[in-house]
C-alpha cells in the first residue's frame, strides 16, 4: 500500500487519514513458513518540517501457519499500533529507519514489520489440541504446579543450599563470640 503524501508535503503538520489493506508476503519463522491474510491498516500522516512524513495508526490481520504440538493448522488474529517517521531519500538498506522518495509512502516493510512483532511465540491451533502435554492449561501452564514434582529442574538448587548452610555457620559462629 502506498500513501501518496503529496498533499501532506504542502501542508506541513496537517493530518491527513488513510486506510487500506496491504499483502504480507510468507515468513519462515523457525523454519516453518507462516502466511498472513491481507492486514487491514488505517491512521493518520502528517508530513514536518524537515520533509520527514509521521505515520501512526494500526493494522490488523491473521497469521497462519503450523500448530507447535500437533502440526495441525493454525491461526492467531495479530493488532497492532505503530507509530512511525519516514525519511525522505534515507538509506533504503537501514533496517533501523523506514524511508520514502519522491511523494509516495510505501507502507510494506512497516506493516511487515510489525505484524511480525506481535506475532506469538507459537502457533496453537486450540484449547483442545491432540498434541499438548497432558496436565496443561490452554496456555502451557501446568495445571496443577507442584515443589515437589521431581521431574522440574531446578538448576541452581546446590547454590541456594549452598548459600543456606554459609548462612548458619555464620550465624553458628555470631552466637559463639
């Protein structure tokens, strides 16, 4: 989706609104490829002073991909807000700016970007999926957590013990003086 800004360049600091939907092109997030539905996107630009253009406003789509447990299909609704400056003739190679030239606004690698961003950890493809581990929650959580479940690691248990016997030497020895 591209923001003609024309507009916006002869009148500085007026907002002007938009909306639209823009494609996502299929991601390979670890290995697995995650498609998107067409982000719907709205907002407002205004263009500054120094020919910089401000984009904000928030986008809303769909990613499909893999259950994490089952392999099923699944999918997560993704919304986010963004809130974004443009750099006219910046350096289109800079990940860390987002740039335009001439008076089109091409709002891709941002839509891209932040869909991205709120994507999940993993895809789940329900409540009731086949593949999750008995005794958890929708949300991975064990249902019932126990101290004493001998299958938790508990990688610095030898420093707390550690830490609690110095503790009683010191009291030991405080209470000998």
């Amino acid at each position: 989706m591209k923001l003609d800004v024309t507009l916006a360049l002869r009148n500085p600091g007026v907002e002007y609104p938009f909306e639209g939907a823009q494609a996502i092109a299929p991601q390979s997030i670890f290995g697995e490829t995650v498609t998107f539905d067409d982000a719907r996107v709205c907002g407002t630009y205004l263009a500054l002073d120094n020919g910089s253009i401000k984009v904000k406003g928030e986008l809303n789509t769909n990613a499909r991909g893999r259950c994490a447990n089952c392999l099923r299909p699944a999918e997560a609704p993704i919304s986010a807000g963004y809130d974004e400056l443009f750099l006219l003739n910046g350096n289109p190679e800079d990940d860390e700016v987002f740039t335009y030239t001439s008076s089109q606004v091409d709002l891709e690698r941002l839509v891209t970007t932040f869909a991205l961003l709120e994507m999940p950890m993993r895809l789940i493809c329900g409540k009731n999926c086949p593949g999750r581990p008995e005794g958890y929650a929708a949300d991975d959580v064990p249902l019932r957590p126990s101290a004493q479940d001998s299958s938790t690691r508990r990688p610095f248990a030898a420093l707390q013990q550690l830490l609690d016997s110095a503790s009683e030497k010191e009291d030991g020895s405080a209470s000998l003086e």
